[in-house]
C-alpha cells in the first residue's frame, strides 16, 4: 500500500487516496495528506485500510509530492559515519563540530522546507548560483503525525550546497534552505507495511546526457541514531499540527570535487519505500 497525494480526475482537485499498484482509492472526508497526518496512528491506519471513496487506474493520476498544509519538512545531521568524514573534509574551520555531534546525545536537527516548496517525483530540484559545489543527499524520510508517531516513510533528497556550508556551519541555512532544494516522494510507504526500516537499501545514481556520472549504495543499518530518537528530540519543544517529515541523514556523498551541473538527473530508491527522480537546473530564475 502506498498513501498517495494527487490530482483527482474527478475534480482536477488535490486529493489523497491509498494505491495497492494496481488501483488508487480516494480517502472519503479527507482531501490532503496534512488532514490524515492530524490522527493519531491507529485511526489512521483503520482509515487508509477502510478507504472506501472512488476508484481510479493506477497509471492515470498524476501524483503530487506527499506534504501540503502546514506539515514541514525537517532534517537530521551527521547520522552517518561517511556523512561525518565528508562534513569534516568540506569544512575550511571547523571540522570538530562535525567530529563531536556525530557522537553526541543530542543529533543535530534542522528545517528544511515548508509544504508548498517541496518539488515531488518528476519535477525540478535546483542548485544555487552562487555556489560552486552542490549534492544530493539522499535519506530515508520519517512521515510523523501531529503527535510525533512514526506512520510512513518516504524518500527525500536534501539538496545541499557543500561550498556554501564548508565556509562556515553557521551558513548551513543557505546551503539547504532555498526554493528547489528539498524533494519528497514519490508517496508515503505506511509504517505497518515496514518490517525493519533499519535493512533498507539506498541507492543513488546520477546522470548526464544520457550517461552515469555517479552511484553508490549503503543502507539504513548504518545509521548512528535510532529514528524514534530523532523524532522525539523534534516534537521534544515544538508542535506541528499537521504533522512532520523529518530526513534522516545521508550515507551516500560523492568525493570533491565532484558537483551537480545543469541537466543532471538524480535518482533515489529506497527498497519497500519507493523512487524519486529530479531534473538539476541552476539558479532561482529556472525554478520560477
């Protein structure tokens, strides 16, 4: 099952439905995915396994990125040894931060994206033109409701400007908060569906003209910190009504100098989760 946010054919409304792959069922009462993220995590649950609203083919909707309303987007930090390494080789003063967060009780946690900026499966993610190099992080995604349970996963690319944040840390919003630096998608895998989210597979390949420039594959069993942690220091002083996505931290960096150009297709997959591919453009003026 996969909670899907989309374009109704009925209405050529937003909606939100539950597809099995073969058919997707609307959610009767709900027309976004902010309002199911309002239940606590049974109820929500009961109500995508009760979808009873109309039917429509898998293949013929058109799907949306799966945050609207006021759910935010957040991130984690540092969760991955080969994150640490590669924070502490872009960084021109302070690599000890990194060294010592990586360890800490405390993760490092940070606001990513409101709803309404996040690109979804298929469209564009941009890389500033002011910055000289710029990744993708690609990171398994926490779906938590407004009371901090964990009731999907996703796939979310944290799009990253390393010349920018290896200046100083404190430029950290600059290198990660900007209009095309934060994808969500394709949908939302629920977490009843998850056997052990910690034996996933991430993999990330990168194109140009036609050709791969980069891949590479790890796994959720790297991770330094466990995901109930993670959400309970986001929801430990702060509310979020309509829930939260919360990105975990990459495993998968390429080596300087390496950079994304115009053009690049990023790919992410994620097993039992789902893939999410962007198109690269450059600069604000592209994403407008």
């Amino acid at each position: 099952m996969r909670i899907v946010r989309f374009v109704s054919p009925l209405t050529g409304a937003d909606a939100v439905g539950v597809d099995d792959g073969e058919r997707l069922v609307e959610l009767s009462g709900l027309t976004t995915v902010a309002e199911l993220l309002r239940l606590p995590a049974a109820e929500l649950r009961e109500r995508c396994e009760s979808a009873d609203g109309p039917a429509h083919p898998s293949a013929d909707v058109l799907r949306l990125a799966p945050v609207d309303g006021r759910t935010e987007v957040w991130a984690s930090g540092v969760t991955y040894r080969r994150s640490r390494e590669a924070r502490v080789v872009e960084s021109e003063r302070a690599a000890d931060v990194y060294e010592l967060v990586y360890d800490a009780e405390r993760p490092e946690l940070f606001f990513k994206s409101v709803a309404w900026k996040v690109s979804g499966d298929g469209e564009r993610i941009a890389v500033r033109d002011d910055s000289e190099i710029d990744v993708p992080e690609p990171e398994l995604g926490l779906v938590l409701n407004a009371s901090g349970e964990i009731v999907g996963y996703t796939v979310v690319d944290d799009v990253s400007s390393r010349s920018i944040e290896g200046v100083n840390p404190l430029y950290l919003p600059q290198a990660k908060i900007y209009l095309g630096g934060c994808a969500v998608g394709p949908d939302i895998r629920p977490a009843w569906e998850v056997a052990d989210p910690y034996a996933l597979d991430i993999v990330l390949t990168i194109t140009r003209a036609g050709e791969v420039v980069w891949d590479g594959k790890a796994s959720t069993s790297q991770l330094n910190r466990r995901l109930d942690d993670l959400a309970g220091y986001l929801f430990h002083a702060d509310v979020f009504p309509d829930g939260a996505v919360l990105a975990t931290g990459t495993c998968l960096v390429p080596d300087l100098p390496f950079t994304l150009a115009d053009g690049d297709t990023v790919t992410i997959g994620i097993s039992e989760v789902g893939t999410l591919a962007n198109t690269v453009v450059r600069g604000l003026a592209r994403m407008l």
